[in-house]
C-alpha cells in the first residue's frame, strides 16, 4: 500500500471512530447583507442560537416592521452595525427554554421582545429585562404591533408632552404606525384637537381617526393656521428636515416639538448622502434665547437609544404595563396593515417604502411566502429606480 493510500485508510478509520456528525439545528432569518436596496435583505438559513444567562429563548411567531428597519438597511442611521446581521427590533412569540438565573418566565409564556437588532428570526435569544409578558387576550401579531410604535407614542404624549384636556397635537406620518398609536392614545384625553398629515391615498382610510388631515405636500402650515390659528401645543415629527422648522413655527406659547424620527432623508432606494445633508442643512440653529423669549420648548425621543444605551428598561417596563392595562380595557389595539412572509421582505419594505402601509406591517415566520405580483412589483420598482439613477 502506498503512503497515500496508507493516508487515506486511517483517515477513513478516524471518521469512522468519530461517529455521525453533530447535528446543527437552523432557523430561518432575515438578514442585511450589505447596505443599499431591497435586494440586500434575504431570508435565509443560520445556526440555532441558544439561551445565555438571564436570557429566555423565543419561538417567534410575528415581527414588525418599521422606518428604522429601513433606514438600518440603507445605512443612514449613526453608527450602523456590521453586515452580514439580523435585522429587526421588536417581535412576539412563545418562550422554548430559559437560561441559567431567570425566575420570572417559563417555557410556554407567551411574551414581547424588544431587541438591538436579531428580532427577524424563527429563533431569537433575548435578555429577560427586555421581554413582556403578553396579556392573556393579546394575539401575537398585536403583540408585535404594538411595542416601538405604542411605547413612543406613549412617552411622547403623556411624559413628555403633557398631554392634557384641551390640547391640539399635530402629528406627521399619520397613516403610519405610530400615527395610528397616537390617535387612539389621544381618544383618551377629553377635547383633544389632533390634526395629522399623511399622503394622498391614506386619507379615506383614517380621515375618521382626526380632527383635521392634510396632505403633507401641501402647504399644510396655513392650512393648520386657518383651524387653530392660535398654534398647536404638541407637534410630532418623524420627518425632520424643513418640517422641523415648520413645526417649531407652528407652536402656540408652552407648545412643545419633539422629534422621534428623520425618514426625510429616505429618498430613493439606497441612501442619499444629498437628502442626508438636505434633511439636517434645512434644520434652523436653534436658539435658546429664541426659545426663552417665545416660551416654546424644543426636545427630542429615541426608544432605541433609550433602551439599550442608556439602560432605562425599568421604565420602558413601566410604560409597557400601562399599555397593557389600556389594552386589556379595550381603548387601544394596534392595526395591522398586511401580514407577510420573511419571503416577501422585500415586498413589505418598499411598500412601506412608497408610503402605502396604513398602520403595522407584520413579518410572519409561518407565514406562506408569496409567489404573485407582490415581490416581483417590488423588484421592478428598484430596477426602475436604479435605471434613472444610471442615466
């Protein structure tokens, strides 16, 4: 026998001494390849994650999808991850196992999870200090639904916007997630006067949500002006850019601007170094003797930053409770816009993209990838608008 063959023999006999390969348990995921256009995210296969300490291990059964989400992909947020990662922020689903140190959750509780990243997946691991336990009448795709959009609005409204009877919220993006989250946490207050601007298309769909609705392309500032021609006292701005200056302007005495978002700068398909510098070049500097003088006050949310960079879970916690109780009293449920397969990612981001979505876009891990015109509008509308930006 030659020295290779001699080789190869006890190569065999060593394979055959290991036994069977371990078997690697996957789980579908949806993952940011690189930053650009919808093509860049895929579903895909990768290796089961487990439960580390005080971490609880969840089956996920819905996702959400956000303007974050989008904004993540085209990598125009500061300081964007890494590619290849998982993608999303929030989801809901069944605890499979516990890891070492958790008390207070069990195999089987149905929970919410807010995660940096990693949400989109069959599988997810999540810290215990951010994971809710479900109301017992909540469904899973309200469970997804509802956390970031809800607990914004929330916070927005009640801790840092003094919401109180009598006032007049403008909030931008409307027909949106968070829109929908503000005009029911609205209801709640007595004589609440709420205008919103949102496209075109989405007026007939929740033109009975408002007191006044405008069509965000139009001159909307004279318009608030001929109805509450005093100014507003909480104007909310997912938009920034020239927006910003026009909501400032619109506020009365002891009106409040927040902003919670920048999806101005989310123009074409990729990211936008000019709409980029649009958005933030067209900000007026503020100043805080103008803001003195005017008695108007300037402040800004980011429930992302808040929860895992500046360790406020206690009181996301806290609000998420508050939500629950108002749940479980029937005076907010979260709407759905369309449920969709981790497939069909592409489908749901340029929808959400083209602003078609009236409230929540669910991702469904169970959910039947489609096979019609959904996906394959979506890939024709990229490649229309990678065409125009070839010419």
């Amino acid at each position: 026998m030659s020295e290779a063959e001699n080789t190869a023999a006890n190569a065999s006999k060593a394979e055959e001494n290991q036994g069977p390969a371990e078997e690697v348990n996957e789980t579908r995921c949806v993952v940011l390849q690189g930053f650009g256009g919808v093509r860049m995210v895929k579903a895909v296969k990768r290796p089961q994650v487990s439960a580390a300490e005080e971490e609880v291990l969840i089956r996920v059964k819905a996702c959400g999808l956000s303007f974050l989400d989008l904004m993540v992909r085209q990598g125009a947020i500061e300081n964007p991850p890494r590619t290849p990662l998982v993608m999303g922020f929030e989801c809901a689903g069944e605890i499979m196992a516990v890891g070492e140190k958790v008390t207070d959750f069990a195999v089987g509780d149905r929970v919410i999870a807010l995660t940096d990243y990693n949400a989109w997946s069959e599988v997810v691991a999540v810290p215990t200090k951010h994971v809710y336990r479900m109301p017992s009448t909540m469904g899973f795709q309200d469970g997804a639904a509802l956390p970031m959009n809800y607990i914004t609005a929330y916070i927005m409204l009640f801790e840092m916007g003094g919401l109180a009877p009598g006032h007049s919220v403008l909030v931008h993006s409307a027909g949106g997630g968070v829109g929908h989250a503000v005009s029911q946490l609205c209801q709640t207050v007595d004589d609440i006067t709420l205008i919103g601007t949102a496209s075109q298309i989405k007026h007939e769909a929740i033109k009975d949500k408002f007191a006044h609705l405008f069509d965000h392309t139009a001159d909307y500032v004279q318009e608030i002006r001929k109805v509450s021609p005093e100014g507003i006292d909480l104007v909310l701005d997912s938009l920034c850019g020239e927006d910003a200056n026009r909501g400032v302007s619109l506020l009365k005495p002891m009106g409040r601007y927040l902003l919670y978002g920048s999806s101005n700068i989310v123009t074409g398909e990729t990211k936008s170094f000019f709409s980029v510098a649009k958005s933030w070049w067209q900000v007026d500097k503020v100043s805080p003797i103008k803001l003195y003088d005017e008695n108007k006050s300037i402040g800004g949310f980011n429930l992302r930053h808040l929860l895992f960079k500046q360790g406020r879970h206690a009181y996301v916690r806290s609000i998420m409770n508050k939500l629950f109780n108002m749940y479980n009293q029937g005076k907010i449920r979260p709407t759905v816009d369309s449920v969709l397969a981790f497939e069909d990612i592409s489908a749901a981001m340029q929808k959400m993209h083209d602003r078609k979505n009236i409230g929540k876009i669910i991702l469904d891990p169970t959910a039947v990838p489609s096979q019609n015109s959904t996906e394959t509008e979506a890939d024709k509308k990229c490649t229309e608008e990678n065409a125009e930006h070839s010419q």
